[in-house]
C-alpha cells in the first residue's frame, strides 16, 4: 500500500468523522482500556488514545508500527481533526 500524508489524513477524517463507521460503532472503537505499561495511553479496536492534557486535547490514532514502513496518525477526537 502506497499512501501520502494526505491520503493518511483523509482517511482518519473520514474514520473519525463518521464517514466510514456508523456512530455506534465509532464509539465502540473509542471505548477504550488502558494499557498498564504506557501511563496516559489506553487503547480501543485499532485505536490508541493518548492524554494529551498539556496541549489542552486528547489525541488518538495508531502508531503504525510495521518494520519498515512506520506510519504514525494522530487525530484531536474532541476536535474532529
């Protein structure tokens, strides 16, 4: 798969947006646990959530960790971008 930072963009624009999910199921993949070896980070269905605080947000995305090809995308849920 080949994509730019743009297509990356749309994409989680679209996720995160409700294009791609109904909101049902948005908010199951948001629902997330949190991960007992990174404090302020908990994770959903494919989906990381991390504690932004000190920027005043909360960020979520994925970190897009495959050797080789690392592909980290980050989204403000509460700002819809």
């Amino acid at each position: 798969m080949v994509a730019s930072a743009g297509d990356v963009a749309d994409w989680a624009g679209a996720l995160f947006g409700g294009t791609v999910l109904t909101p049902a199921l948005l908010q199951e993949m948001e629902t997330t646990v949190p991960t007992p070896d990174q404090a302020g980070v908990s994770y959903g269905l494919g989906v990381f959530m991390f504690d932004a605080t000190g920027a005043g947000h909360a960020a979520s995305g994925n970190r897009g960790v495959i050797p080789g090809s690392p592909t980290p995308q980050l989204s403000l849920p509460t700002e819809r971008a």
